[in-house]
C-alpha cells in the first residue's frame, strides 16, 4: 500500500481538474491505497458550498466530497494560508478538514511515497 497526496490547486469554476482529481482519489483509494487530499491555493474554492448552477456547465461535484469517508479518504487537508488569503474560515466549508501551516504541509509531503498535483 502507498501513500498518495492528492494536491488540488484549481478553482472549480476555470476547469474540470478538480472532478479529474476527485475522480482519481476514489480510484486510488479503491485500490486500497493510502490517499491524503490537500486543496491549497484557488482549489480552497471547492470546499464551499455549491448550488447547481444553470449558467456554468459544471455540475456540483464538490458535493461528491462526502464519498470520501466511504472510500477511506480520512486524511482530508487544507492550507491555513490559501483560506486566510481568501477570506475563508473553515467554518464556511462544506466539509471537515484539518487546516495546515507551512510545516506541517512539509511534512505531511515528506511522509507520501507520491505526490499527484492538479
């Protein structure tokens, strides 16, 4: 079994890498490996509650983060410093995540066998 970092940069309104990324973390862990997700940067945008939107032709796939506990996925991270620079609390997520600084982000790549970056 390996661990797998799932890091997620991307607004979900730009482009369709974060369901690709969604869809590779429920493979991989269907596989029975050891995946983590961290959203850093713009892809703290998908840990808000959506609403379909008539006007986008993305669907709401951010609601499909509630598979993770289905598919093991327990180690779901954020980067404090993406949420401070957006003005987001974690409280105004749509799911729980654990908030890491710089070093534990560190340390938490340090700790994975890889690293996939969408």
């Amino acid at each position: 079994m390996r661990n797998i970092l799932l890091l997620q940069r991307s607004s979900p309104f730009n482009n369709s890498k974060g369901r690709e990324a969604l869809d590779i973390a429920l493979a991989l862990a269907a596989v029975e490996h050891t995946v983590s997700v961290l959203f850093s940067a713009d892809a703290v945008y998908q840990l808000l509650p959506t609403q379909d939107q008539p006007d986008f032709k993305l669907k709401a796939y951010p609601r499909s983060f509630k598979l993770f506990a289905l598919y093991d996925i327990e180690q779901v991270y954020v980067c404090q410093q993406s949420l401070k620079q957006r003005g987001i609390h974690a409280s105004d997520l749509s799911i729980d995540v654990t908030e890491l600084d710089t070093q534990a982000i560190a340390e938490l790549f340090a700790r994975q066998h890889q690293v996939i970056s969408s």
